[in-house]
C-alpha cells in the first residue's frame, strides 16, 4: 500500500520518508480504516505515518459509555 499511496500519509496528506525507521514517530505504518476486525485486506489499509496512526486509534471504538450516578444506602 506504501506503493499505491505513493508514499504519502493519507491521514495528514504529508510525504512519509523510505528511510525512517520504527519506532521514529514519523516512520511508516499501516492504518486499518476499518479496524483490525475487517482483517489485512488491503482494501482496508492505507499508508500512514506511525504518529498519525496511533493519534487515530480505532475507527470502530465505541465511546465509553456516561457514567450512571452512584446510590448511596
């Protein structure tokens, strides 16, 4: 996919460098735009830099659901 997408990051739009390396936060990683549950088809994943992945975490996350209130006996 780093191919495809021309090695370009398609969550900032920036160019992703061939020649950093993980764990450098700009090194190139792989996004599942559907979560990891939809597997690795690679329909599903785009080229991303590592920062820009994890600062998108999982696109299928719940949000946590409202506190209920506490019962005092």
């Amino acid at each position: 996919m780093l191919t495809r997408d021309r090695w370009i990051c398609q969550l900032c739009g920036k160019p992703i460098s061939k020649y950093l390396r993980h764990p450098h936060p700009y090194s190139a990683h792989v996004h599942h735009t559907k979560g990891k549950a939809y597997g690795d088809d690679p329909e599903f994943l785009v080229a991303a830099h590592r920062k820009c992945n994890l600062d998108a975490g999982d696109p299928t996350a719940q949000p946590d659901p409202a506190p209920r209130p506490m019962t005092r006996w």
